[in-house]
C-alpha cells in the first residue's frame, strides 16, 4: 500500500510539475529579467512572460516524461502525446513568436482524446479507456462504455472551455486557468465518476 501511496504522488508531481513551472515563470518572468535574455531579445516586452515560460514548460515537459521512463521503463500514452504536442506547439509559439500556439496546444489534446475515445465508441465500437487502464480497473464491457463515453464528453468540454478563457481573457489569467483551473476540474470529475465504477467493477470468481 505505501509503494502504490508513493508510486500515485510521484506520478502527480511528474504531471504538475511542468504546469507548475509554466505558472511561476510567467508570473515572475519581469523579476527575473527574462527579457536580457538572447533567446527573447526580440520579443516585445509584455510577450516575453508568456514566451519564458513556454521555453520553461516545454524543458519541464520533456525532464518529466525522461523522469518518468527512468522510473517506470514506459511513458504512458496520453502524457506521451501530450508531451510531443507540447515540444511542437511550443516550438512553433517561440520560433513565430505567437502565443496563439501554446494556448491552442489544451484545445488540440483533448479534441484528439475525444476524438479517440469517442471515435473508438461509435466507429470502432471498442471502448478504448479499456485498452488503457485495463490494468488499473477491472471493468464489465457497459463499464467501459459509459466511462469512455463520459470521459470523451468531458474532454469536448475541457477544449470549449479553453478556447473560451483564451478568447475572452488576459494572458495571465488563461495561465492560471490552466494551471489552478483545468487540474482541479479534472481531478473533481474523475472523482465523480467513482460511484460508476463501483457498480461495474468484476467481481472476482471464487476459486473451486
């Protein structure tokens, strides 16, 4: 019990810490005269936050899924994902230097979750979410459905509310939607979701 304790909060720490780290340097980017810097001498002034703690997010990023392999000799999948799509939207959002990139980064990952999960629902007719926590929850096949059916709805929910904080809100104020807003959405969601895994859960066969 105490090493799948420690295995869960190291696992947190190697998904927070990138978000973490994007939060900090764009709020203490002015402090820490980021703007010296030669890779933002270029940059106007008041873009130099966000551009910082892109470059700062996307080195967290890949030191988390490097920590992570290290760790466990495997990257999961959706963290995988998510880290190159961070390597290249971040790329993209330094190189042009455009935060629209970064900031559509959310909205694309979890257009591509839905559009997976989902997809595998009513194309495939597989519920994928078993494929992927198989190993974690033992579920009956009406489980797997509703969970992957939810699941694929929260993240269409998830991309809307992005696209409506980016669209709406200051720069700063979409950081922190995305470091104190979205983890904590998430998190309360998987917890609600907790009644419909005890209903489906398999019960073990007795032996003999």
């Amino acid at each position: 019990m105490a090493a799948r304790q420690q295995n869960s909060i190291a696992k947190l720490v190697l998904e927070l810490g990138p978000l973490v780290t994007f939060f900090v340097v764009n709020a203490r980017a002015e402090a820490w005269h980021f703007a010296d810097y030669a890779l933002f001498s270029g940059v106007a002034p008041k873009e130099v936050p966000i551009m910082a703690a892109t470059a700062a997010f996307m080195l967290a990023t890949v030191a988390a899924l490097a920590v992570s392999l290290a760790l466990y000799r495997r990257i999961p999948v959706m963290p995988l994902l998510s880290g190159v799509i961070v390597v290249v939207f971040g790329g993209l959002t330094l190189y042009l230097q455009d935060e629209l990139f970064i900031k559509l980064k959310p909205t694309i990952v979890n257009l591509m979750f839905a559009a997976a999960l989902l997809g595998g629902l009513f194309v495939f007719k597989r519920p994928l979410l078993g494929f992927v926590f198989d190993s974690v929850f033992q579920l009956d096949e009406e489980g797997w459905w509703k969970l992957s059916f939810r699941w694929g709805l929260f993240f269409l929910f998830l991309a809307g509310l992005n696209e409506a904080v980016w669209r709406s809100f200051s720069t700063d104020t979409w950081v922190t939607f995305k470091v104190f807003g979205t983890m904590p959405l998430t998190i309360a969601f998987a917890i609600s979701q907790m009644p419909l895994l005890n209903r489906h859960q398999l019960k073990p066969t007795a032996d003999g």
